[in-house]
C-alpha cells in the first residue's frame, strides 16, 4: 500500500446523466486517471450522494483500488 495512500487517492461522486443517481470515483491524483469507478466496476449507483460519497470512502479504507489506474478524462459536475 503506498505510504500517502489518503493523500494520493480521493474519492468524487458524479452524477449518472439520465438516471438521476449518483456513483463513487476514486481519483489518482499524482496520475490524473480514475483508479476505481463504482459504476465502471459492478455498475453499482446510488440515491444520494452522501451515500455515494461514503461507499466511496469504504472502499478507500479497504485498500482500493485494485484496479491498475483506467486514463478517464475529468468530467464537468452535472447536478
């Protein structure tokens, strides 16, 4: 595990376009690449972002991301 882990890793929540839910980003943000997408990876979404939010945290207490960093350019907020 990289030794700045909370400091090198974030956690974005994005609004889903025409579903009205939202989904949990995990941002390299030494590389600038989405390392980990809740809806990229079990297409899992959420009612509110809050909730979003805190999964998206759970899953960066948990060690993740597991996924080698995916080069998915920053989108505007949409909501």
């Amino acid at each position: 595990m990289d030794s700045h882990w909370g400091e090198r890793f974030a956690v974005e929540v994005r609004l889903i376009p025409e579903s009205g839910l939202f989904g949990w980003e995990i941002w390299d943000t030494v590389r600038g690449e989405v390392a980990e997408s809740s809806w990229a990876r079990d297409w899992t979404a959420y009612e509110s972002r809050e909730a979003a939010f805190r999964a998206g945290q759970f899953q960066l207490t948990l060690g993740c991301p597991s996924l080698p960093a995916r080069n998915l350019q920053r989108t505007p907020e949409l909501g």
